[in-house]
C-alpha cells in the first residue's frame, strides 16, 4: 500500500499517547486540550507492539484492544471535531523484519488514518527505556554494535515502505550514548530509503527534553532529508497534555522556515 498523503506543517500533530498505551491522560483529555492549543489536526497514534518472540510490552495497546480503540476514536471524532478541529486515527506500531508484512495486512482491516514506523528495539534490546540498559551493555563497542543493528533495521523499515511516517529516525542517542563511529554512511542509505519509500518522516520534539537534549533527529539528517525532498512533519510526541506545542517554535527554526 503506498503511503497516504498526511496533513503535516505545524498545525497538524499526528504523534500522540494516551491512556491506551503509555500516555498519561485519557483520549478525550487530550483531544480537547489540541483543540484548545489551536491545533487543526490532531491524531493520536497509541502503541502497537507485536513481538515476534511474543512477549508483551505493558506500555502498549494489548492487541485485542485496538477494535475499541478504534470505536472510542470514532465516538469521539463525532463529538468534538469541528469546522476547524479534525480527529485522526492513528497508530504507532513497533517494526520487526521477521513479522512487519503481517501486522500490517492485519492492521488494514480496521479504518485507521494512518500509521507511524517505529523501531524501539534492536534484536531484544529497548533502545528508549532507560539509562541503565545502555551501561549494562559493557563498552562502546557494544554501543557502536547497537548503532550498527539500529540503522540497518531502520533500512529495512525504510525499504518495507509499509507506513505512512517514519518515527523518531535517530531515538538510540535518547541517553546520549554516541557510536565511535561515523554512522554518516548507514543514515544516507536510510535516508534515500525514506525517499524512495514515498513515506514522511517526523521532526519529533520530544528528544529536547531527553538526556540528549536534541529533536529526533538531528539537523543535520532533517537538512540532509529536506534536500533530498523527504516530506517532515513536526509531532511533539504528547504522553501528556502538556507536552502538546512544545518545543514547536524550535522545530520550525531547524527547519529553516521550509514548511511541508
Ligand atoms: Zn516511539
Ligand atoms: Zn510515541
């Protein structure tokens, strides 16, 4: 399925959480609170997590949830869209190689808006939980050998063209281990990946209140990708009604002005 065409620039947010996955509010709260933001489009993309190995993640939608999810969205696109004001029913979805094709051919079934590629593992390993994963790794060459893995499942990803964004393209810097090495090459290939794909990325504010301190994913990749015409959407990736807008005046400085 080639990907949808999205409502991106800065009043669009298409990369939400709430109560159904990890977020930290309930949908209707935070519905109400991007159209008291001023927002004129606003999806919320839960977590969708299909292991290969079939562990479950408890940060996630357990799958049989997502027929409610879905109706809940739906209830609520009837009474709190407006004129201005449209509901977007998305989801964030985990990519494995090993079952990719799969979930998504399970996935079109249900009447989603679109779908966000992430990656938040390499082999088994959580790139995002917490600190402490990445000192129990032993060394920087562990690091590095993450990086390595990361980017070419992030290739895969890319090439699957399954989605309709690209998530959070460089999340492996979130505690501020850096590879030793110039990962320069793997993120070109990525990128043309992304390009060929017909699929967007995302500019995603969250990492500015990270231990990295920086939107994933860094200048120079947003630059590199909008030369190479890769359509950017900025999300603020919201757990919280708080974090809706934030950092969005920073996301449109890094991009130069250049708007979707
Ligand atoms: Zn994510
Ligand atoms: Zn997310």
């Amino acid at each position: 399925m080639a990907p949808r065409t999205l409502p991106l620039g800065p009043t669009a947010s298409l990369h939400n959480h709430t109560v159904w996955s990890d977020g930290e509010e309930e949908m209707a709260v935070m519905i109400r609170a991007a159209r008291d933001a001023g927002l004129a489009v606003f999806g919320i993309s839960d977590h969708w997590v299909c292991r290969p190995d079939g562990l479950v993640e408890d940060w996630a939608m357990p799958a049989h949830r997502l027929p409610d999810y879905v109706e809940a969205l739906l209830a609520f696109r009837q009474q709190l869209e407006t004129d201005s004001f449209r509901l977007l029913i998305g989801l964030e979805v985990d990519f494995f190689e090993e079952n990719a094709a799969e979930v998504m051919a399970h996935l079109a079934q249900f009447p989603l808006d679109y779908t966000i590629g992430s990656a938040h593992f390499v082999g088994s390993f959580p790139v995002d939980h917490t600190r402490e994963d990445w000192l129990q790794l032993g060394g920087q060459r562990h690091i590095d050998d993450i990086y390595h893995a990361y980017w070419q499942k992030l290739l895969h990803l890319c090439q699957s063209g399954l989605y309709d964004l690209v998530g959070h393209l460089d999340l492996p810097k979130k505690f501020a281990f850096r590879p030793s090495y110039d990962d320069g090459p793997e993120i070109e290939a990525v990128l043309q990946a992304l390009r060929d794909s017909g699929m967007a990325m995302e500019l995603n504010t969250a990492g500015w209140a990270k231990d990295c301190r920086d939107a994933y994913p860094a200048a120079a990749i947003v630059a590199r990708a909008q030369r190479l015409g890769i359509p950017i959407a900025i999300s603020t990736d919201s757990h919280h009604p708080s974090h809706i807008g934030r950092f969005v005046p920073e996301a449109l400085q890094r991009l130069g002005g250049q708007l979707p």
